[in-house]
C-alpha cells in the first residue's frame, strides 16, 4: 500500500505556494521531503497541512491499494 501526495502539491500550486512555504510555516524539511517522495508522514503533519491550507484530509492525499 502507498500514498500519493499530488493533490497537495495541486493545492500549493493553484495558490502560487511552493515547497519552501511549508518549511516557513513550520514543517521540518525532512517531512517536505516525505511528503515530495510520496512516503508516510504521521497524523499531526496532516492535521498541521489542514490548518495552514484550511482543506480537509482528503484533499491533501489519496490512498493507493496494492496491486
């Protein structure tokens, strides 16, 4: 099983916003990087994306099943 982060990185770019925003706001680069490679990442850095983006879990990512 596997997790895509597109739709965050969609988000960010409809609102002109780019990956050196998140470390501004507070997420360690290493989550940055997580995030970008499409790795895990616990529930409180989702809830802190959901805060700064005001959007709700489902709009940040999707699950993906294994095949």
């Amino acid at each position: 099983m596997s997790v895509s982060y597109k739709k965050l990185f969609d988000i960010m770019e409809k609102r002109g916003l780019k990956k050196y925003w998140l470390r501004q706001n507070g997420i360690n680069p290493k989550v940055v990087d997580a995030l970008k490679n499409n790795r895990n990442v616990n529930v409180s850095t989702i809830m802190d994306l959901c805060r700064l983006l005001e959007c709700q879990p489902g709009d940040l990512f999707e699950y993906i099943p294994d095949e």
